[in-house]
C-alpha cells in the first residue's frame, strides 16, 4: 500500500474532506437542532458522523483497493430539519437513527429489501428530497430579507465563486459567513475565549427511545432517502469511473458506522455521491489503482475536523440562525434542481411527484407522522391508481 502512495492523493484527499465538510457542516447542524438536539448534542453528533465518515473510509478503502469515498447524509440531516422535532425529544430521534442504521446493514446482507428499496419509483424518491429541500433553500433569501449586510456578502460569494467553479461555491460562502460573524456582528465579550477553551468536542452519549413517530417519521423516511439519494448514486459513481464494487458488502459497513455514531447524535453516513468523483477521477491520480489512497487520506482529514466539531458548532451558534440557515440552503440548491428536474421529467408519473412534492413541503404532519412519508405514501397511492386505469383501458381497447 505504501508504494501506492502519492502528494496528488493527498492533495486530493484533503480537497475531499474540506469541500465535504465545509459544504454540509452547516446541514447537518440544523437538521439535528432541528429534531431537538441541543448545541452540545449537535456536537457531539457532528464530531461521531466525522469520525465515523473518517473511519469507515479508511477501512473500506484499504480492504477493497477502491476509492470508496464516505460522506454523512445531507439530504438525511435536511429531512430531520424539516420533520421538526417528534414525540420523545431528540432520545426518540436517536432510537429512529439507530433503526435506520439497522435498516440499512440489513438491505447491504439481505437482497429482498435492497430490492425493495431499488424498486420504489425514483421518481417519487426524487419528488420527496425536493419537498424536504424546497423549505431550506428559503433561507437565503429569507437571511437577505432579515439584515441584508448580513445576508448578500454569503450569496454573492456563492455566486461569484460558483460561476468560476461551483466546486468551491459553497465553501467561499461558509468563508463569508464567517466573515460576517467576525467583522459585523457584535460578539460578546469572552466568546472566543471561550470557544478556545472548548475546543475540543466532549461526546454526549444519549439513551435513545424507540416509539412509533421515530420509527415512521425519522427512520424510514431517513433510510430511504440516505440509500435513494447517496449509497445507490455512490455506487454509480465508482462504475461511472471504470470501478467495479459489490454494494452488499459496501452499505453494510456504512451502516454499522452508522450504529456506531447513532448513541452520539449522528444520523448516518453513507456513500459519497459528489465527493466520490474527486477521488475516483483521474485528478486523484493518473493510474485508477493508485487512486484509493484519495479516500482514505479524506478519511484521515474527516477525523482530524470531526476534532473540530466542537469549536465549529460554538462559533456558528454566535450568528443569528438564519445566516447558518442561509449557508445550509445555498449548500442544497443544486440538490434541489437536480432531484425536482428527476421527479417530474416523465410525463406519466408527473402528477403523482407532484403530490408527493406538495404533500412532503407542507411539513405537515398528521397523527404525529411528518409529511415526508405522508408525501411518499400519497405519490405511490396516486401512481398505483394511475397504472391501475390505464391497465384498464389497455384491456378494453
């Protein structure tokens, strides 16, 4: 393995790491505040979902000689941001973690329910992570409207910068906020010494509880989006770039990585979908089996910012919300377009997204359930009718 090392992987396994982190950190902190998470809680899970995301990398990277790179659920922790907080506080969140976890060890060892999971429409699959992102990606015209010296300088980074190269877009915007929150906002006196003084993340382990809103509300809607919309896109990826994976083995190890960060407050890892290209491509490094050492130098600089967590979650918590709201919403926009152009390009299944889209961006909830399953289960109603009439008429004609 030490021969295969090379600097162009290194390079690129720290470019990986900080474009994942520096794009989704924010995400991943509203989503678990979102669900009931206190500030230390959303530390302690930021620094287990690094670490994990950090190990799980290394190990499968090593194991397999393929760039198998790994990255937290983003559109996982947007879907905890619009759920809101369930029955059971954040503990019920945890136990929904937890199931999601098993859920998908079980998918990656028993093909029944990986073929499940690949047989629900993408459409519809598509159609909820666009109504669960839609809300998000408010709140950077919301931060514009709430103080605009606040809110353009992070847009118009994201802007300037993403017209260059929309790689670094959302990293120049995280750049600006902390700008902002430097230069612009009156921070209290001892802030900063204190967040020196906490620098390093204390983990906090929670009890979790199962019930029945974890299990419908988080669980599920969270497995289904983590496995739609990062672990089957990863896969493609590393084919995409001449790779030839067994998936099985590859989510089953993210999901017990995922078991094991769950008692500290993180939701999933999974995957990587966009990172997975800079270290599979060939800026990684010009022979494909060389490349590996790409991910797992990523991995090795996942768990050196997972020691970060700490004094990253205290520094963002001086800013009013809805700047790191902002950041988290610029960091979904292209999610958004990809997953709403993906649930409504065919025509037949159109209406049938678009219910499950209005129903999931409603976040309404009913009987205790969010409307991200109720949007799902309402799509698949209308689809099943849909193709029922039309077998119908086929027989008629």
């Amino acid at each position: 393995m030490l021969r295969d090392f090379s600097a162009q992987a290194l390079f690129m396994g720290l470019l990986t790491a900080f474009v994942g982190f520096a794009s989704s950190f924010a995400v991943v902190l509203h989503g678990l505040t979102g669900v009931g998470a206190s500030e230390a809680q959303a530390a302690s899970g930021l620094m287990a979902l690094s670490i994990s995301m950090g190990v799980c990398a290394v190990v499968l990277s090593a194991w397999t000689r393929l760039p198998v790179s790994i990255a937290w659920s983003t559109p996982g922790a947007a879907l905890l941001a619009s759920s809101g907080a369930v029955e059971g506080g954040f503990a019920a969140a945890v136990g929904g973690f937890l199931v999601c976890a098993a859920l998908i060890v079980v998918a990656g060892l028993w093909k029944p329910l990986g073929r499940m999971v690949a047989a629900i429409p993408a459409t519809l699959a598509n159609a909820m992570l666009a109504g669960v992102l839609l809300g998000l990606c408010f709140a950077p015209v919301k931060a514009i409207g709430f103080e605009p010296l606040f809110g353009l300088p992070i847009v118009a980074a994201w802007v300037v910068v993403g017209a260059i190269n929309r790689l670094y877009a959302v990293p120049a915007a995280v750049l600006a906020f902390a700008l902002v929150l430097a230069f612009g906002i009156d921070v209290p006196d001892g802030a900063f010494a204190a967040l020196a003084h906490g620098l390093l993340p204390k983990p906090e382990l929670v009890a979790p509880v199962f019930n029945l809103a974890g299990l419908v509300s988080i669980a599920l809607p969270l497995f289904i989006v983590t496995m739609a919309s990062q672990n089957i896109p990863g896969i493609a990826v590393l084919k995409v770039n001449h790779y030839n994976p067994v998936p099985g083995p590859l989510f089953a190890v993210t999901g017990i990585f995922s078991l094991l960060s769950a008692p500290f407050g993180g939701h999933a890892v999974n995957l990587a979908a966009i990172t997975a290209a800079m270290c599979a491509g060939e800026d990684a490094h010009p022979d494909p089996r060389r490349r590996y050492w790409a991910a797992i130098n990523a991995g090795i600089f996942y768990l050196i910012f997972g020691l970060l967590a700490g004094a990253v979650t205290g520094f963002v918590s001086l800013a009013p919300p809805i700047l790191i709201q902002a950041v988290a919403g610029l960091a979904l926009i292209s999610a958004l377009a990809a997953s709403a152009t993906n649930a409504f390009k065919e025509p037949e299944t159109r209406e049938a997204a678009a219910l499950t889209f209005l129903t999931t961006a409603s976040g309404v909830s009913f009987g205790g359930i969010s409307g991200a399953f109720w949007g799902l289960v309402a799509g698949g109603l209308m689809m099943g009718l849909n193709r029922l009439l039309a077998t119908r008429r086929a027989r008629k004609v």
